[in-house]
C-alpha cells in the first residue's frame, strides 16, 4: 500500500465532504465520529461530485438526484443510484488524512 497525504484531519468538515486530489485522481473524505473515509467523488448515478452532498448517518448524499452511498462500502442505500462508488483505505497519522488510492476496498474500479 502506498499512501499519500490528503490534508489535515481539521480540514475535514462534521456533515459534508472535502475534495481532495490525491495522484491524479479526485476523491471525498467524509467524517463519521472518529472514522475518516475516502470515496471517488463521482456519483455512479450522475457524474456529479459526491463532495458537494451532505454526509450523515455514515452516508454521503448526491445533491442532483438524493442517492445516497454507504461511506464504508461504497454502495448506494437508494435509488436512483444502483452502482457502488470506489473506496480507498485511510490512515490517520499525527494529525494528517493519508489515502492509499492505488487500492480499492470494494474492487470497483475508479472512473
């Protein structure tokens, strides 16, 4: 696995995602408690960034249609969506967000 760092643990808001790019590609660290989770900021549904939705519940809802993803699995809790997003592994260290996005939790490949 190969980390790199994405922010500071600060930057990441209580009840809405941050985009970060992390090599090259574009994803959403989203809070639940203590649990960071890193997401493709891509609606499977929309193409829309995830980022710009409302994290609660361990969710992150798309603000064009309302599907709502699972910010563990990737996977969509409602329609419209029916594709899960890619998730990426997360460590917290010293105060900094680092995210490993060589590698996908869930096996869905980043768009």
């Amino acid at each position: 696995m190969t980390f790199h760092r994405a922010c500071a643990l600060t930057e990441i808001p209580e009840d809405e995602g941050l985009a970060v790019d992390v090599e090259e590609l574009t994803v959403v660290l989203a809070r639940n408690g203590e649990e960071v989770y890193a997401l493709q900021d891509l609606c499977s549904h929309a193409a829309v960034p995830l980022s710009e939705g409302e994290v609660a519940d361990c969710q992150i809802e798309c603000w064009l249609h309302g599907s709502m993803f699972d910010l563990r699995t990737g996977k969509p809790t409602n329609l419209p969506a029916t594709e899960p997003v890619a998730t990426f592994p997360v460590d917290v260290r010293d105060g900094d967000v680092y995210v490993d996005v060589d590698t996908t939790l869930n096996g869905v490949t980043p768009a």
